[in-house]
C-alpha cells in the first residue's frame, strides 16, 4: 500500500535508531501514523482562542461541557473531568503517573529507558493494538498451550496469525525448554511471543531461577539473528503469593536485552486496581539502545492505531485514576484487598493438603499466583462435571484446555470447602461404575 508522508517520516524515525524494530512492524504497522496534520491540530491550534469552533463536542452558553444533570449529578468531578473526550494516547499526567508507578513496583526498571506509556481500553485493547502493529497473516505467536480464549478471537481472528503453544509445564515448574526448541526452530526470522505472569487459567508465575531461564532462552534466539517481539501480558501483576516467585514483571529484564528484542508490556488498573469496568490499560515498549525519537515513533504509532481503532479511551476512567493515585489511603486500601486474594489462595492450599482422597479424583495444576487455579481430572470428563456442578451443585466453574478452572478470587473465603468438595463429588459421582 501507498504509505502516508507521516507514516514514512516515523519509518525512518525507528529504522535511525533501531532498523531491527522497523522489520518488527506489519504491514499495518508500518502504515500507521498518527495525524498532525488534521481535525486534532487544527483543534489545537485553536485553543485558549476567543472563540473555538472547532472540536466536535458540545458546549454550555458557559463555555463548560453541554451535559444533563441526572448524568452529571452522579459523579463529584469537574465537567471537563467527565464528558470531554481524552487524548487518544491518554491523559498525560495519567501516563506520567503509570509510568513512575512502573518503576516502583519493578526496582529493576529503575534506570532503564523505556517508553511512555500509552493510555488503551483496558488489556484486550493492548493485546489487539499489538496484533495490529506486529502481526502479518501467517506470523507465529508463540505462547504456552494453557492461554486465555481470548488470544484465539485477537491473534488468530482478528489478524490471521498462527498461535504456535508449547507445554506450559515440565513437571511441577515452566517449561522454560519448549519455549527454547519453539523459539530455535526454523531459521532466525520475525517471532512474536506472549507470555502471561500470572497465568490466566492456571495462576502460575515462574520462580526466580526459571526467569533467569527465559530470559537466557531469549537472548539465545535475540544473538542467533531472530527479531523478536514479545508481549508481555501482565493483567494480573503483584498478585503474587508465594516466596522465591518472580515478583516482578519480566518486562524489567527484557526491556534492554538486546538491540533484536522489543518488549511490549501490556498492563493496566483492571486487576491490580480492582476496577475492571473501567477499561483502563496501558502499553509500554522497551529495547535495548531505545531512544526517545524510536519511542515517540512507537508511541505516535499506536496512538494512531488507537485513533482510528475506538478514537480515545474514557476520560471519566482516567480521571478517577488520576484521584486514586495520589490519594492517601491508595496503597493501604490495596494491600487490604491484595491480602485477601492472598488468604483464599492459603485457603485453597490448605484444602487440597487436607483432603488427600480428593487425589482420586484430580490433581491440581502448579498454582502459585493470580485469581485462578486448576483441576485436571483423571476419571471424569470435565464438561460433564462442569455440567453436574451447575445443575446438582448449584456450582459454576469453567472448563478449558481439558482443565477445571476455579476463580478463588471471586469465592468468599468460607464458600472454598464447599467449592472443592463439591468438584470431588461431582467428579467421584461422573466416575462411579454406575454413572457408566
């Protein structure tokens, strides 16, 4: 395709800094750009004027934004606050205010030269930008075989990729070898991969020395000449639960691997901040060597995509944000409810050491982190335990990838007996001689 003056210029901006980055791209990527030379310039230009008559919104006889007070009664905030539209790329102090939150949770950030983040509609916004600024028909994505459905609808779907699963456990731990013979396969060439820490379904994150192995698979495949872009889905960061687990994002060790390696952090206010209506994401690029002109390009890239994808995400989200962040009851008010995602895991733990007969029955997927943990059935087939749970349990779970998920995050602590002890006798039922 006929690519856009703008679009070229930021081209040229990335392929200065970093050509491998540029190689990176898709075609769509390539293509995008985010226009200064339009609607919102020409706006801009306009500003703190006598008379605006140029952006799209409508306003009081006041100059404030037109709205209807049933609407705007139900929310304590400024009208500019509430019902004008966010930039595309996301409010900048909110960005500014992710960013050093970044740092704080990721010591191992500290110093490094990472991007701005750019403001998306929560985690699977992140993960479609990404798909529309790196993937190509027929692209690979490697990832481990226990995901997120939603991965199929925005890879596969959405952008013609090829999901290419390795198994996500080698005993009791990660397979940290099937993601090297995935990545060392072929000849070196463009690779996309995601990982998830912690793992949506199997609330798994890898231990410090497993990190050290990814890391080293990827710098392996990085030196070998292969380009990798790997995305780093942390919807579930800091709910760790266990010592000697990777507490940190592995973005913090990508981020400046090396010069064939760019890191794409997807994160956002969903879970660690407990808003998941809000819609509130993040996405943040690192490579090793990155400079602001290659960043700025990036960031100018998918705020494009953005604008022509869903124009901006919700300036009422952001605002409240904005408020939490630098609220003083913020970090106790989050650690409360950290602490108790934190007792249902013991809770869950406890349950499973206690109960040796439910081995009969099934085993536990490794699960240390996140919301969920995972069943794997040995007698039963686990649709149709599903299916018992639901109609003689008053139970619901959810089947995938041959496992039965259950979500302690969202079951009370005095409700987790119940739950697990009904699994086993739906299970011990399905397995009976009888129920043949």
């Amino acid at each position: 395709m006929d690519l856009d003056l703008q679009a070229r210029q930021l081209n040229d901006q990335i392929s200065a800094k970093n050509p491998s980055v540029t190689t990176m791209l898709s075609a769509r990527g390539r293509a995008i750009y985010f226009p200064k030379m339009g609607i919102l310039s020409q706006s801009a230009d306009a500003r703190g004027k006598e008379i605006d008559a140029t952006i799209g919104i409508a306003l009081e006889e006041d100059g404030t934004p037109m709205r209807l007070p049933c609407i705007a009664q139900r929310v304590q905030l400024p009208p500019e606050k509430i019902f004008t539209y966010a930039p595309s790329s996301g409010r900048p102090e909110l960005r500014q205010a992710w960013k050093d939150l970044l740092v704080k949770k990721n010591p191992s950030l500290a110093g490094k030269a990472v991007s701005l983040p750019v403001v998306t509609c929560a985690l699977s916004h992140g993960l479609s930008m990404s798909g529309y600024l790196f993937c190509d028909p027929g692209d690979r994505v490697i990832l481990p075989d226990l995901y997120w459905e939603n991965y199929e609808l925005i890879f596969r779907n959405a952008y013609d990729a090829i999901l290419d699963p390795f198994p996500t456990f080698a005993g009791a731990g990660f397979n940290v070898e099937g993601l090297r013979k995935k990545l060392m396969a072929g000849p070196p060439r463009k690779t996309l991969v995601c990982l998830n820490f912690p793992n949506n379904p199997t609330g798994y994150t890898p231990t410090g020395s497993e990190v050290e192995g990814i890391v080293g698979v990827f710098r392996e495949a990085a030196e070998r000449g292969s380009r990798l872009v790997v995305i780093v889905d942390d919807a579930y960061f800091g709910l760790v639960y266990e010592p000697g687990i990777f507490a940190e994002s592995i973005f913090g060790l990508l981020c400046d691997l090396h010069p064939n390696l760019l890191a794409v952090k997807l994160d956002g206010a969903t879970k660690e901040d407990y808003v998941w209506g809000l819609r509130v994401g993040f996405m943040t690029y690192g490579i090793q060597g990155g400079a602001p002109p290659l960043y700025q390009a990036l960031e100018a890239k998918t705020t494009g995509a953005i604008r022509g994808n869903i124009s901006n995400g919700s300036n009422l989200s952001q605002s409240l944000l904005v408020g939490a962040f630098v609220a003083p009851a913020y970090e106790a008010e989050k650690q409360q409810k950290y602490e108790l995602l934190r007792r249902r895991y013991e809770k869950v733990k406890q349950i499973l050491a206690a109960r040796p007969e439910y081995r009969g029955e099934f085993v536990p997927m490794p699960f240390n982190s996140g919301y969920f943990m995972c069943l794997k059935m040995l007698k039963a087939d686990p649709e149709r335990v599903r299916r018992k749970l639901l109609s003689d349990y008053s139970t619901g779970v959810i089947v995938m990838s041959g496992l039965v998920r259950l979500a302690f995050s969202s079951t009370p602590l005095d409700k987790l007996d119940r739950l697990v002890d009904n699994v086993f006798q739906a299970a011990r039922a399905l397995s009976a001689p009888s129920a043949e």
